[in-house]
C-alpha cells in the first residue's frame, strides 16, 4: 500500500477516452497518478465508497478571472462598455495584494466545491503574485498570468504598465512560479485585448511564449460595437490583426469569439486556435451568440469557462454546461451540441484547449488523479430511470451536487465539505477585502451605504 493512494470503490465512470466507455467500477490513484480502472486488485490510504455517484474527470474551466471574485453583483445589467469603464477598471484598479488574495481564494473554492480542477484565468496587471500564492494553497490546477496591457483606454481608471514594465514583471511572475508543485501551477502570456495592447506587446507575448513553451491568453470579438470600431480604425478584425500579428497560432487560446465572421473562423481553423466558450457572460453582458456549432463543424477545439463573477454571478461549470447545450438549439436545431458532446467539451476538449490532455481530461492509467464524484439523488433530478446519464448530467445536475474533488491525486473537497480550506474564513476574509476595495473607490462609499436595499 502506497501512502499517498485513494482507491474510488464501485461508482459508475465516465472514462471519457477516445472509446467513450461508461462502466461500473473503480478506479486507484497513487502518488497523483491514476494506476488502475475498471476492476482493481490494490488496496489504498484512502477509500472513497462511490456506490450511487458518479466518477467523471474534473472539469476544465478554459476562461475565468479569479481576481474579479469579489466584485460580484456589483456590475449587473450594463453591457460590456459600461461594465468595464464604471466599475471593472475603477474595482481592478482599487486591488491591492491583500485584495486580490482573498478574491483568488474565493474563487478557486467555489470551483473546486462545484467539480472544477483545472482552470485558465487571466488576473490584473499588477499583484499577480497573490494569485499564485492563494492557488498554491487550495490545490486548484491553474495556467494563469498577469494581463499585459499597455494602451489606456481614455476616460478609464484602468491600470496599465508601458511594454517593458509589463514584460519584466511577465518574466518575473515566470521564473517564480512557472511549473511549480510538480507543474500543477503554470505561467500563461496574457495579452488582454487588442483595444489595449499595442502590436509590439503582442508581438514580444508571441515570442515569449513561443520561446518558453507557454499558452497564450487574450478576449477577441466579445462585444459587436468594439469589434466593428476596431475594424473601422485598423481595418481589421481582432483574428485577422492577430494573424497578421503572427500570434494566431496553436498555442493561442481566445476568449468569447462571439463576432468572429466568416474568415476569422477560417483562420481559427487553419491556425490551430481554441476557443473558451463563456456562454453565461456572454448572455448577461448582451454579447451576443458564439457561433460555436459552425466551430465544431470545422474541428475547433472549443472548452467552456465562467469569465468573471461580476459578468456571471457564478463560478459553476454544470451552469455553463447546460446553458451551451441549449443556447445554439433554437438556431441550429435540437440535436445541436447534444449532452454528451458538451460533456467531451468540460472535460477532454477543455483540457486539449489548454495542451494537457496527455494529462488529464479524462480518466485513464497514467494521467494525473483529477476526479470528481456526483451525487444524482436530488429532487431535481429524480425520477430518472432510463435516463441517459449524461443527459442526466447536462440537464439536471448543479454544482451543490458535487461530492468529491480531487486534484493531483489530493481530495480537497468531501462529502460536499472542504478537507483544508475554512469555508467560513474564506467568506469573512473576502467580505472584508471587498469593503476595504470599495473604500479606495470613488463610487465604494455609495455602496457601502446602499447595501443590499437597491
């Protein structure tokens, strides 16, 4: 018996291999690493009885910003314009190290109690290293980084460093963390946007992650205004500058994609580009549809992601899950995007998106042990008798019927409890940050005073 082992008894698995195998039966981790399915002769430390649950790998959040958890509700009912010059820029701005801790925290306890393991979160231009430290401690499989902005937005409070500030700390934030506990944290290269990059902080972003190996982050065609103004100004789409740009490439994954035209696919396609899906933001901040079938149709890879808590509200894979399921429906008929391919695209897609699925993604002997365990009992999901369980998954389940996380072969999340976090500290800790980030506000006060009346 290995000390460090957790043996997963009786549950029904959702492999999501290349076979799409389905079975009962169990499956042991063993120093992070996954030794054994189906039917297991070894013995572990840990036993986790998974009788009436089901075993899926976790899932893979492609787009988030764990340095906007704190900010929710604060940024409801305005489109994306409005969304960031009242209260995104001004809030990100206020951030201090302290701040940003406690968001990050936050956060990445939501995702791992509602079944994710692995996300890619694109945080704030300064005190990213606060972001790393809280993901450190709660055992989230990240890619993240510090966005790299270097135009400002006239009339904004947003914070921006010229090109070579903002390239040192990138190189710094790398050199610290990159690969740390056993490659569980990981450094990404996150341009923001093109309204906010200039094209030689593209151009050094591309080199630098071409240089070290390294994803690369930014938000394209999000908004239908912003992208027809940047096409007036450049005479280019957001896709068609990056290609010029030489930045459309494999290791590139864009965030939104809702106004992406007809060429601007094509070059997603011919590049290799993913796409992070965030079908929640996009329909709270009136974005617009993602013309995610047509995608699928010329074999992008395509993951799904939260974005933010103030444009969502909500962290919730299973959320983003179903909504993507049904959101292309009424356009591209019923059989659009059906349950078990939006299963594929939370997990093995998702993990392709971010280059980790010879890692994880799905469950198999020698990838690393991120799984997770359903609970399929509730009220809302009852009765389901000849019910095909990934429609089960898809279209009833929530994220409060995750049982059990586990990442890297560590159970972090139990019996819908966390085994080291303090749930409780975790929510003091980020309602204090939050009153002392709207204290450095100009409109915090208001806030602060109105409560939750309004």
């Amino acid at each position: 018996m290995k000390r460090d082992s957790i043996l997963i008894k009786n549950g029904v698995i959702f492999t999501m291999n290349a076979k799409k195998e389905i079975f009962q039966g169990d499956i042991l981790i063993e120093n992070g690493v996954i030794t054994e399915i189906g039917t297991t002769r070894g013995c572990a430390a840990h036993v986790v009885d998974a009788a009436g649950k089901l075993v899926l790998p976790g899932f893979i959040q492609t787009h988030v910003h764990l340095c906007q958890a704190l900010f929710r509700g604060l940024a409801d009912d305005v489109d994306v314009v409005d969304w960031l010059r009242g209260r995104i820029w001004p809030l990100e701005s206020a951030h201090d190290g302290a701040s940003i801790h406690a968001s990050a925290r936050l956060a990445a306890a939501e995702m791992l109690a509602g079944g994710t393991t692995a996300a890619l979160t694109m945080e704030t231009a300064l005190h990213t290293d606060a972001v790393f430290q809280a993901v450190e401690e709660t055992g989230l499989r990240v890619f993240t980084g510090n966005a790299m902005m270097d135009v400002v937005e006239p009339g904004t409070e947003m914070r921006a460093l010229d090109t070579e500030a903002s390239f040192r700390e990138t190189r710094r934030l790398f050199d610290c963390w990159h690969g740390k506990d056993q490659g569980r944290i990981r450094f990404a290269v996150m341009p923001r946007g093109a309204r906010n990059c200039s094209g030689e902080l593209v151009e050094r972003s591309r080199r630098f992650a071409l240089d070290n190996g390294l994803l690369m982050h930014t938000h394209v065609s999000e908004n239908g205004p912003l992208s027809r103004r940047l096409k007036q100004e450049t005479g280019l789409t957001d896709m068609e500058l990056l290609e010029r740009q030489q930045a459309a490439a494999e290791r590139l994954v864009i965030a939104h994609g809702v106004w992406l035209s007809e060429g601007d696919m094509e070059i997603v396609r011919r590049r290799g580009v993913k796409i992070a899906h965030c079908p929640s933001a996009n329909l709270k901040l009136a974005s617009g549809f993602a013309k995610i079938p047509e995608l699928l149709e010329r074999g992008v890879t395509v993951g799904l992601g939260a974005d933010g808590a103030p444009c969502n509200n909500n962290m919730d894979m299973l959320t983003e899950v179903r909504l993507a399921a049904l959101i292309h429906k009424p356009r591209c008929g019923p059989t659009a995007l059906p349950a078990y391919r939006m299963l594929e695209m939370a997990t093995i897609e998702g993990a392709r998106c971010l280059g980790i699925e010879k890692e994880t993604g799905s469950l198999e002997v020698g990838k690393r042990g991120d799984v997770i365990l359903l609970r399929h009992d509730g009220l809302h999901c009852s009765p389901m008798a000849g019910a095909p369980l990934s429609s089960k998954i898809v279209y009833s389940l929530k994220g409060t019927d995750v049982d059990t996380t586990i990442v890297d072969g560590r159970i972090l999340y139990q019996d819908r409890r966390f085994t080291a976090l303090d749930e409780k500290k975790i929510k003091e800790e980020s309602s204090r940050q939050l009153e002392n980030v709207l204290k450095r506000t100009a409109f915090g006060e208001d806030l602060l005073r109105a409560g939750t009346l309004q």
